[in-house]
C-alpha cells in the first residue's frame, strides 16, 4: 500500500500528538493482507507508545483500509493495550 490517504480528524489528532513534547509512538506491523479484488486491506501489529512522564505502553492494532482511486483511504482503526 504506497499511498493512503487518513480522514481529516484523524490526521489533525495526529499531527496534534506529534507536537506533544516527549510523546513518542512506534508501530510494528506484524501481517497486512490485500483482497483479492484489490480494494480492500488490512494491516495487523503492535505499538508503543511513551507518554511525556516517561510511562510506556504497549498495544496492538489493526487498520482496515478500502481503494478509492490510485490511494487507500483508512477506515477504521482499533487499537488496545497489551496485558
């Protein structure tokens, strides 16, 4: 999947998070299967994520994603804590 394309809230969040001193994120995609049709995805993993306090915690996540055009546009996204 080269390009992707994120709804505008999600992207503003983001964007928002990533100016927060000291926060820091990190994903690893574990697996990501294409459809066969091609217009849909989803990708699988684990994160971590360090807030400013120095607390860090892990989780796992899947992305769901659907072709519109040449990008992929994100639908969904669940993510959970580990233990």
């Amino acid at each position: 999947m080269s390009h992707y394309s994120a709804e505008p809230p999600f992207r503003e969040a983001l964007s928002e998070a990533r100016q927060t001193k000291g926060l820091e994120f990190s994903w690893e995609p574990i697996d990501a299967h294409v459809s066969n049709a091609g217009d849909m995805a989803y990708v699988y993993g684990k994160g971590r994520v360090k807030a400013p306090d120095d607390t860090v915690s892990f989780e796992k996540y899947v992305t769901i994603y659907v072709r519109k055009g040449d990008k992929w546009k994100m639908v969904l996204q669940m993510r959970n804590a580990i233990g």
